[in-house]
C-alpha cells in the first residue's frame, strides 16, 4: 500500500542543511495500522504530508497503492487525495460558516462518484452525533469536533487514512473513544491508517509503532 524510497526532504536555511527526513525504504501493507512517534521537530507531520502529497520530496518515491505522488502536478496530487485519502487534522480544520453536516460533506467535494445522499448523515450518526446535523462547529465541544473531522475523514470511503495527534486536543474519555472509533472502523474496512502522535498510550493500540528517527 505504502512504499517511501530514497526519501530527502529539507528545509533550508541560512543556518544548515534544513534536512527533515531522508532515508532508505519504509513500507506499510494494506490495511496496516501504524503510529509514528518521535521528538518533536522528527518529522511525523512532514511525514504524514508527503503520504498525504501535500507537500512533495526533494527526490524519492511516495508510492500510494502504486502511485507515485512524486511524479504528479499539484492538481493531480489534489485530485488523487480527493478520491483516496482521508485526513485527520491535529486541530480539525472544520469550517465555521458551515454545519456539521456540510462540514462532513465537504469531504467528498472534489472525489469522483460523489456526492452520495445521506452518507454524511450514516457517519455521523455512527459517530453519535446523527442530532447535531445542523449545529455550527462552535456549538460543538472539542470532542465532538474530533468527531466530526473523523467522519468527514471517512466520506470519501479512503484506502489510506492519515491522523496528526489525533486525541492531542482531548480529554482522556473522549481521546479513548475517537481513537477506538478510528481503529474499528479501518479494520473492518481494510483501510491503511498511518497515526502521527506523542502518547504512548495512543501508540500502544496499533499494530505496529515506528520512531521517525529510526527511518532516518
């Protein structure tokens, strides 16, 4: 599913290199469930964007389900992620002029097949937020926030789901809860998860912890 290799990524400045991530190979089967940890400044988010093509590698290979991201425009990247990834902000980016209902819409806009009648209502109902439809983002606690970026996440049904800190912003209920949601739901739909964090408690419930450092 994932093949990073012969990966640079830097950020130069005046003062060095700027070097963020560079190493070999690193693989993920499909339906994998992976956490990153590291210090922070290591790289996960820097990680999680080029998996994402949001941001693109010095040189190297990003291949998603055999696509090379490296090698496509940034309005192909777009159209890629659209159709086939699933992000998971650190701090939701939900949209305040929008409902929860439009917010988790939103996350099909741009994939092709869609829009599909009454999938965000599914989600959000599974995410047991089906009576707050048309409550504003600033009605929400910030769990249910959490919730609804998962469920927008899910709308474009994504083979690969991407998580920055997930449960970062949570209390330790409601962290439980997102996560366990985030789990079950990519192991019964064989989705990819790649989970960025600094809790070793959230690392501990994935099949497998990588430390970005140890790629370098």
């Amino acid at each position: 599913m994932i093949h990073l290799q012969n990966i640079h990524k830097s950020y130069p400045s005046d003062a060095d290199s700027g070097l963020v991530l560079g190493f070999e190979d690193w693989r993920v089967a499909r339906g994998g469930q992976v956490a990153l940890i590291g210090e922070s400044g290591s790289g996960k988010t820097t990680l999680l964007n080029l998996l994402s093509g949001l941001v693109q590698p010095d040189s190297g290979i990003v291949s998603i389900d055999g696509t090379d991201l490296a090698q496509l425009s940034e309005a192909q990247r777009d159209r890629f992620r659209a159709d086939h990834i699933g992000y998971v902000f650190q701090s939701f980016h939900l949209l305040d002029g929008y409902s929860v209902k439009e917010n988790v819409e939103l996350g099909a806009v741009f994939a092709k097949g869609h829009p599909q009648p009454g999938r965000a209502v599914e989600l959000l109902e599974a995410v047991g937020l089906g009576h707050r439809l048309q409550h504003m983002p600033r009605q929400l606690s910030v769990g249910q926030q959490a919730r609804v970026a998962f469920a927008r996440a899910l709308m474009n049904r994504p083979k690969l789901l991407l998580a920055d800190e997930p449960t970062g912003a949570l209390d330790y209920e409601n962290g439980k809860q997102v996560l366990a949601m985030l789990l079950q739901t990519a192991r019964e739909s064989n989705i990819t998860v790649v989970c960025a964090t600094h809790d070793m408690e959230v690392a501990a419930a994935f099949e497998s912890t990588v430390r970005v450092e140890d790629l370098q």
